[in-house]
C-alpha cells in the first residue's frame, strides 16, 4: 500500500475563554463531519498533532489531499459554548518539526496577538 | 511574486473601519473594496489606511430591488466616472437582462437563494459578451443558517457551474460587514474550491481577476481615456511628431 502523504496545518483559536486541547479537536472535528458527514471525515483523516495551551495554537494533521476540506471548515466555525471564536489558520507545512517551528514563530505570535486584540478586545 | 489578495467589505462605517482594515491587513489582503449606496455621502477613508499597506477602493453598489430600473440608470449616468467599480444586485430576470447588458455596470450579484434561478446560461452568455464578472460573497453562506445552508449550498454550486462552462469571470470574496465575519484568503479559496469541485483552489477568482477589473476600470475613467482602445495623447508626443 503507497503511504500516506500529509499536511500539518498550524492555526490559533482567538476566544474570549481560552480553548482546551480536547475543545479544539472537537470543534474542528464536528464541523468537518457536519460539512462533509462521515465519509467525507474518513477521508480527511483528520488528527490532532499538538496543541499549545499557552499560545492557544495547534497542529492538526490531515491527508494532502484534504487540505482544503479542513480549510473550508475551518469558515464555517463561529462560536464555542455561545461565544464568539475566530480560527485563524496560519500555515500549511510537510512536516510537524517545521509546523512547530512556525508556532514558536514570534512574528506569527505577534499578529496572533493583533488578531485577538482587534477581534475580542484584550 | 506574491499574490495579491483582494476582499469586498459591506455597509462600512468609520466606526468599525479601522477595526476591519486592521484584520484584512493582519489576514493577508493587500486591497479592499469599500461598498457604498448611492444614497450615502462619499467619505474620504484614505486615511485609515495610513497605518496599513492597504490600497482602498470605493466601490457603488446598486440594490435592484429597492431602486427602480429608471432611477438605476440615472445613478449610472451620474456616478459611473466617479466609481472604479459598479456593481448590481439583481432581483427579478428582467433587470438581469438588462444589467448584462448595460456597459456602466462590472460586476452582477445575485442573491444567494436564487442565483440559480436568476443566472442562466443565456444570461451567462450576454454576460461573456459584455464583460461583466459574476460576484460570490461566501459571508453569505458561512454565516446563514445552518438549515439554509444546504439549499444555498447547491444554488451557488449550480451557478458556479454554468459560470465555469461558459468561462464566466468569478470573483470570490467574503462580503464582511465586520471584523469577525472576514476570512483568511486561502480560507476564502479553499471553500470556493469546495464549490467549485476543480482541482486547484480558485486563488485567481481573489487576487489577479479583481485586480485586472480594477486597473482596467481605472484606465477608462481617467481623463485620457475617449473609447475603447482610443487615448487622448499626451501633449509632449504632439509636439513632437509636429516637429518631425
């Protein structure tokens, strides 16, 4: 069987509350299965590769061929537990060392925290 | 080169306008279309994008059916060279047989719910003919109701069909009216491309088809301009060929 390529795709969630690790796979994980239902999930393979309390930030694995199924889902997310929530998906990388890389970025961090100043307020 | 990335924002007002650039900017777009009302005074926002590399557009945008066909095209003959773009949301087919046709108008929004019904093929065809862009604004559908989405889902995708056929300009954006309602662009692309069910993600349909509109647009409201591919030379080069 041919391996799998995948893709790591870093975002940040900008809440009022801050997002656990279990909150972020689900959210993304419910709005791929409702946009896309079961099969459409399968296909995605869809996993949660690391996630930063501190930074409010993960990296979520996927099929290459999928991207843009998460991408698209990722739109449609607008609020958790009835409160606004923003997903801001930063970069698409081949490699998690790279995607973590892009996590600690400070430049990256910096525009995260712009992002939430503007979006939430503080 | 990289990509310039172009978004649509609705109903602005100075209040929420900083807010909104300064997302746009932290988002990655590099150009953003201010839509206006006819009936509204015409501010000068060019300084909110002092803090941002952002270039600001006004952009007129006619809503069909609270304005009737007469009135509409007496906007246009009024507004047309103080507007780089124009654009026109149809309600019923009559006006869209019109507004394909009528070359002061650019872009054809449809409301979401009927663009199926509304964009034909023969009108697709008119539109080919006269240059017009069709315009998806995905707000529309990430932020409906859930229960609608799936109707809005299968009326644009239908659309994006015919237009797809018949090569019709599309020109995707979010059509935000605040700052939590904006997209990243590849988010934007990603989703089009859902819709669209091509390959590659629609990145023209945000960056180089607005942008071509755009300086085509400027082009012929500019002072030099006479007709289409007639310029009014620059007196220099007269001289010149007098001498000669």
């Amino acid at each position: 069987m041919k391996k799998e390529r995948v893709r790591y795709l870093t975002v940040r969630f900008i809440c009022q509350e801050e997002v656990s690790e279990k909150d972020a796979w689900f959210l993304l994980a419910t709005e791929v299965k409702r946009l896309f239902g079961v099969t459409g999930a399968s296909k995605v393979g869809l996993y949660l590769s690391h996630f930063d309390p501190q930074k409010q930030g993960g990296i979520f694995r996927m099929s290459h061929q999928s991207v843009n199924l998460v991408r698209a889902s990722i739109c449609f997310i607008t609020s958790h537990h009835s409160q606004p929530i923003f997903i801001h998906s930063e970069c698409l990388t081949g490699s998690l060392k790279k995607a973590k890389k892009y996590l600690c970025n400070v430049n990256y961090h910096d525009r995260y925290h712009a992002l939430k100043k503007t979006l939430v307020g503080n | 080169m990289q990509r310039k990335f172009v978004d649509y924002i609705t109903s602005v007002t100075p209040s929420n306008l900083r807010a909104i650039l300064e997302v746009s900017h932290l988002l990655g777009y590099s150009q953003i279309w201010l839509g206006r009302q006819w009936n509204t005074k015409t501010e000068d926002f060019s300084k909110f994008s002092d803090n941002h590399s952002l270039e600001l557009v006004n952009r007129l945008d006619i809503d069909a059916s609270k304005v009737p066909k007469e009135k509409i095209v007496q906007i246009l003959r009024r507004e047309r060279r103080n507007f780089p773009i124009i654009s026109v949301k149809c309600s019923d087919s009559e006006i869209v047989g019109w507004a394909a046709q009528d070359n002061r108008i650019d872009i054809l929004v449809f409301p979401p719910h009927q663009i199926s019904k509304l964009f034909t093929r023969s009108i697709a065809k008119l539109m080919i003919k006269f240059a017009k862009h069709l315009e998806i604004s995905l707000s529309e559908l990430y932020l409906s109701p859930e229960r609608t989405q799936i109707p809005v889902f299968r009326q644009i995708r239908q659309a994006l069909e015919i237009a797809q056929i018949k090569s019709v300009p599309i020109i995707v954006n979010s059509g935000a009216s605040n700052q939590s309602e904006l997209r990243s662009p590849y988010d934007l692309a990603s989703l089009a491309q859902v819709l669209f069910s091509k390959k590659e993600p629609p990145l023209n349909s945000l960056s180089t088809i607005p942008t071509h509109l755009l300086s085509r647009n400027q082009i012929k409201i500019s002072k030099d301009y006479l007709a289409p591919g007639i310029y009014l030379a620059p007196e220099r080069d007269i001289n010149i060929q007098e001498e000669e």
